[in-house]
C-alpha cells in the first residue's frame, strides 16, 4: 500500500514517486539558505567589534548550544568533523585572518551537502 500524503510538497514528491519522475525542489531566489540564516546568527552573536567580519577568536568564542552539540556528534559520526581552527582555515581563503558572512554561509552550505551525501 503506497502513502500519499496531501499536502503541500508531500502531495507533489508522492505524484513523483508514483510516476516514476524524479522531482527537484529548487527554492526561490528570496529563500535563504541554511547557512545564510546560521551564519547570519553567528555574526550577530560574536562579531564583537561590530566590524563585519570574524577574527578567529570571535569565531572560536562561539556558545556550544545544543544543536550546535548535536551537529558536531552527526559530524563526528560521518567523519566530517573538524576544529574551529580547520573550519576557520578553509573559510579564510584569501589569509587575511578574517572571515566574512558569505565565507561562512558558503561552508555552511557546502558542509550541510556534504552531511546529506552520506
């Protein structure tokens, strides 16, 4: 017995998947992304100076809340984990010691992709 469910996208993947056609949720352009909204959050909080970007110790400096706690252990569980100091490394591409909110947002998104993969 096959579930459809009736509402909103529910409604439309169940179509799909009883056609056989694979569907594709592209957002708007006005949507944000995961790491748009994180990385929005994270600069609001630890942007001590205000300046718009982080140093790596305003980055390091982040609270461990708890679904900061939960990210890290699904991390860890499919070896993606890395320190504040490796993230903060791969974010400064250009050496400057300062990341802005789009480096941010940029991992963010890339690193929420590679969590879906495995």
């Amino acid at each position: 017995m096959k579930k459809i469910w009736l509402c909103g996208m529910g409604f439309l993947m169940a179509n799909a998947v009883v056609s056989g056609a694979v569907a594709k949720y592209k957002a708007p352009a006005d949507v944000k992304t995961r790491g748009t909204k994180v990385s929005s959050y994270i600069f609001y909080n630890q942007d001590a100076d205000g300046d718009g970007q982080l140093t790596l110790e305003e980055f390091k400096n982040q609270r461990l809340t708890k679904d900061v706690e939960q990210r890290n252990r699904a991390l860890k569980k499919k070896g993606l984990y890395k320190t504040p100091e490796e993230q903060f490394k791969i974010m400064d591409e250009d050496g400057d010691g300062k990341i802005s909110q789009s480096d941010l947002a940029k991992y963010l998104d890339k690193q929420n992709a590679d969590m879906n993969k495995r």
